[in-house]
C-alpha cells in the first residue's frame, strides 16, 4: 500500500534531477521522471527509506508527440458502413 495519492500537479519538477518530486516525510523526496510517466509507471519511490507514492496524472500528457498524433488520428478516422 502507498504512503498517499498525489496529484501529479501538486509534485514539483526539479531539472537538476529531471524528475517531478514530492516531500517524503523522511526528508527526502519522493522521485519519478517523465520517462516512467510515460511508460505508465505509477509509484514514485523515496532513494532514502521504503516510502512509495501513487502518482495520479494523464498519461496523454507524457506521450510524445508523435504518439499524440496517433493517437488523435484514430479517433478521428471514418468508419465504413456495409
């Protein structure tokens, strides 16, 4: 079980560790990068004590753009009718 739910908007980036952080009660910070968003990874883990938390966010948010493309242009494709 997670230590709490946290809203990706309530973390913090920080650029020097390329990673959205969060306060762990330890004194840490609780640690996930935009990679592991973007590969669905949930649990952001404390490098310091056993700590995790659940990461709620969109995951539209962390594709590529590429991958945005994609997945707009198959929404929107027509769809024949015999």
């Amino acid at each position: 079980m997670s230590y709490d739910d946290v809203e990706i908007e309530d973390m913090e980036w920080k650029e020097g560790l390329q990673a959205f952080t969060y306060p762990c009660p330890c004194g840490d910070l609780f640690q996930i990068t935009k990679e592991e968003l973007r590969l669905g990874e949930e649990i952001a883990h404390c490098p310091s004590c056993s700590l995790y938390i659940t990461v709620i966010y969109n995951m539209e948010d962390f594709l590529g753009e590429s991958k945005k493309n994609n997945l707009e242009s198959s929404k929107q494709q027509p769809v024949a009718v015999a």
